[in-house]
C-alpha cells in the first residue's frame, strides 16, 4: 500500500485533539479524508491545523501528543488505494 | 526584599531584571530548555531551568517556580504580564510560601478577573459601566422597553454566547422587533439557551486606560493610554496620553480609576480599561487588569516614573512616594510593538534563527527587547520580538522619530511587523489620530486587497 507522510509545515507543539476537552481528530486506524485535520500545531500561541493530504487510514501517529516538532517533520502516515 | 525571582521570560524579564538592578535587589531568572541561553536567563544574578520548552510545563508551572524560588533563597516573586501573573491561585500560593508576590492581593486579582464581580465594583465606586439589562429580557416588549433606556443602537447578546458569537446590532426599535426573535431562536438552537440580554452599542469607540500605583490605603493615577490600534483583539501601537481625549474626559477617567482603586484597596501598578464613545464623550468600564502591561513604558517616558521599580518599592512595603500634582504628562511617546510574524502572509507567526540584529537608539528611542544577534525565535511562546517606544516634545515630534526608529530597526532570519509600522506612518488618518477600535483592521483588509 502507498504509505504517505502527513508532514507539520510549521515548528510548533502538536496535539491531536482540537482542545483538551475533545476527542482526537483522528484515531489511529482511523478513515480519513485528504482536506480532513489529523492534528494541530500550536506555534507562539495561534494553533493551525495540520491536514491529512491524502486519503486512506491514517495508520501511524509518528509524534505524541504535545510533543515538540519541527516544521517538515513528519507527524502521521496514511496508507492510501 | 533582597532577592527577586522574575516568573517570565522575554522581554518583560529583562525589564524587571534592570528594574531590580537599580534599586538592588538581587535577581533570579527562571527558565524553560529552551531559554536555557536567553537575554533573561544570562542578565539574572541566577538561573534556574524549571521545565521542557513549552509554557505549560515550564512557566506555566506553580510548583515548578515556586521550588526554584526556594532553592535559590528568593524572598519575592514579580509574575510580569501573561503567564501566571493574573492567577489569582499563583499569588494565594506565593503568599502561602512566606514570599512576596509583586501584585496586588489574590483576592483583589480574583475580583477583578471576574467580569460580574468587577463590574459591580466599578458601579459600587462610581466608575460608568456599559448601559445595558443586568441579565436577560423576558421577550421581544421588556427588550424594546430596555433598549429606550439603554439607547440605540444597542446590542443583542445570548446570554449563554461568547467570543462574539450571537451578537446582533440593531439601530432603532422596527429592526429590535425584527432581530430579537431570530436571534433568540438562533441562541437556543447554537447554545441550547435562547436568553438575550442589551447593552449599548459604541460605533465609534477608542480604547483608552488608565495607569495607576496604590499602596493599600491610597491610590494615584499616572495618566492614560491609547490603545486602540489592535488586530484580532491584540494592540499593535499605544501612546500616552491619548490624543482623542479632552481635559475634562481625561478628568473624569482619572478620578473614576483612583476611586476603583481605592474601593478595593488596590496595592501595585494597575491599569483600568475604558471604552470611550468619540460621538458623545462618555466612557465606560470594561475591566481592570491586575499586573504590568506591555506599553508601561509609554507611560514611564512621559511621566519620569519607572512603574516595575514602583511596583517592587511598595510590594517592599514602602507607601507612594508621590502625590498626584507631582505627576506631570511632558510631551508624548508612542510605541510600536514589533512581533516575528509576517504581514504579507496573515501575520503567520515566523520563528526562526536570528543573524544581524540592529536596534534603534539614540535621543528619546528606547527599545525593550530579549532579542541579540545569532539569537533563536522559539515556536513556544509570543511572537513580541522587541518593543520600539519613542519620546517627542509633542506628537509631532514623536510622529517624526518614530519614522527614523523604525528605519534603524532591522533583524535578520524573521519577517517581522516593523516595515507595517512605517506604513502606518505615511497615513493621515494615523498622523491626524483619528481612528478608533475597529480601524487598523479596515486598513489591513483594504491593504490587503489593493496589493
């Protein structure tokens, strides 16, 4: 299956729910659509979402939640077809 | 007080540094990783790492701060602005330390975050509150009965909304009869409660704040602000005094914050915030904040007052050392607050490496920054990179320094808001100040859509 990499455009902090109250956006194993955000990077206090990019299951989650990255990093994989 | 713990970072953490410096006072920074080589961090007397990068487990951290207080023997703790400084927890659990906390009392700080709470103050001591219903209208008559007292054009609020959401303005009593069911069926369906209360609506409205020191048992005002030049709810450009306000309106503002001040016996610098009505000349309350704010430097230029080494003098227990004739407005400062975003791509926040760093100077330019050359902008925290505040004999003159500031400000490996500022200054609306709350916004979308 092509594997494709959900990429942070932005250094910042990622989390995977919209705010702490919320379930995540996506859970691993979880059908995604390719305009659909898989996460949120907070960089100096105004948080942007980071969209899936292409469609599938988004099966792996390449950072935790709240941890540090840098802008390019890969953050997920989507397994597309 | 002989040894400050400083519970920030940035720009402010200098500034309190320099503050404790010259009155004495020993210094103690506190820091997160990635501070670990900051301007604050080097510029203390002491440093103490206190957490990984991100805010909320470093300087967001009670426990963390208060152990490094503990550790490195400070006896206070000044909190800046942001953060924990208007916590009223953090301020109960420095007290309950035996420390000194640099601000008023917790319970002050917990009155005065509570909008219900500090409104009702305000009415106690006198201060003009925002005419509108007290809570929600029982239908569409009670609302048209409250708005002829309140005035028109008055707006229509869920009670159960927030963040702007389900507000409606309406300009006379045919558009009221027309909106208020909607609008109400509208909040029941958004926020599973359809209660609308009034309240005034200001088409032209300046925000305009008053700075002021109380000892606990007195109080003094130090003149007042502009600050309505914001985006998305954030200033960009201050000054003091305002430009937009008359002898008399700066009197009657003066006198209302000394006695809100003195209606809750307030001990450190405060601000009391105002909406100012530019069509009538009426002002009203819209809340005090309890904590050094980022354009107290506006005020310290034109009034000689440095306002973080007051604020420590009377956490030490010391009374005001002035009297209110003592205080004199002499000529006018404005300051730019210049941030690492990028104007030409919807002030996208720009973290990045730093190379040459070249700061205004020079006659009446001062620049409070954490920035130096070969410096890191980390992703963590606000995007404040340096804050340029110039000083002119009149406004003028400070228009035309402000011009030759921004010109020398120059950083390089960040976009910053700088060269928007110089802009800015090529406009008569901004040289004329005839703006008001929502005209830096108009002026970035025209902006936007002319280039």
């Amino acid at each position: 299956m092509p594997r494709h990499e959900v990429v942070s455009p932005i250094p910042g902090v990622f989390y995977r729910r919209p705010d702490p109250d919320s379930p995540p956006f996506v859970e691993d194993g979880g059908a995604v659509a390719a305009d659909q955000a898989v996460g949120l990077v907070e960089v100096m206090k105004s948080f942007h979402q980071v969209a899936a990019g292409a469609e599938g299951t988004l099966v792996e989650f390449l950072v935790g939640d709240e941890d540090e990255v840098d802008a390019g990093q890969p953050v997920a994989v989507v397994e597309t077809g | 007080m002989k040894r400050l713990l400083v519970a920030n970072r940035g720009e402010i953490a200098v500034r309190i540094i320099r503050a404790a410096r010259d009155l004495g006072i020993a210094t103690v920074a506190v820091h997160s990783k990635a501070d670990a080589d900051a301007l604050h961090t080097r510029l203390a007397d002491a440093a103490v790492e206190i957490g990984p990068s991100p805010a909320s487990k470093s300087y967001l951290v009670v426990d963390a701060i208060l152990a490094a207080a503990k550790d490195s023997g400070a006896d206070a703790v000044h909190p800046g602005y942001g953060f924990l400084s208007e916590r009223a927890g953090f301020a109960a659990a420095v007290a309950g330390a035996g420390l000194t906390f640099v601000g008023p009392d917790a319970s002050v700080i917990e009155k005065m975050g509570d909008k219900v709470a500090a409104r009702e103050i305000a009415r106690a001591a006198g201060v003009p509150t925002v005419p509108g219903t007290p809570g929600g209208v029982a239908g569409v008559d009670e609302a048209l009965a409250a708005a002829e007292d309140v005035g028109y054009p008055v707006m229509l609020k869920a009670a159960a909304g927030g963040g702007g959401r389900g507000i409606r303005v309406v300009d006379d009593a045919d558009a009221l009869r027309t909106a208020f069911g909607q609008a109400s069926q509208e909040a029941a369906k958004a926020f599973g409660d359809g209660t609308m209360y009034l309240e005034r609506f200001v088409t032209h409205a300046r925000h305009v704040e008053v700075q002021v020191l109380g000892d606990g048992s007195d109080a003094m005002h130090l003149l007042d602000r502009e600050c309505s030049l914001q985006r998305r709810r954030q200033k960009m450009v201050e000054e003091a005094v305002a430009p937009g306000v008359s002898g008399d309106l700066r009197t009657r503002m003066t006198d209302a914050s000394v006695a809100l001040c003195r209606e809750v016996g307030y001990r450190s610098a405060g601000t009391v915030e105002y909406l100012v009505d530019d069509d009538t000349g009426e002002f009203f309350f819209i809340e005090m904040n309890t904590r050094i704010q980022v354009e107290h430097p506006t005020t310290e230029l034109v009034t000689g007052i440095d306002l973080v080494a007051e604020q420590l003098r009377i956490a030490a227990g010391e009374p005001l050392r002035f009297a209110q004739d003592d205080v004199v407005g002499r000529g006018h400062a404005i300051e730019f607050r210049v941030c690492a975003e990028d104007p030409a791509n919807n002030f996208m926040p720009a973290p990045g490496d730093l190379g040459r760093v070249t700061l205004p100077a020079g006659p009446w330019v001062r620049c409070d920054t954490w920035a130096e050359p070969d410096g890191k902008v980390p992703p963590f925290y606000d995007s404040l990179l340096a804050k340029v505040i110039v000083w002119g004999a009149d406004r003028e003159e400070a228009l035309r320094r402000s011009r030759r500031a921004l010109a020398e400000f120059s950083v390089a490996g960040v976009p910053t808001t700088a060269g928007l500022f110089t802009e800015l200054l090529d406009e008569e609306w901004f040289r004329a100040a005839d703006f008001h709350t929502a005209t830096l916004e108009r002026w970035l979308a025209d902006r936007g859509e002319s280039t």
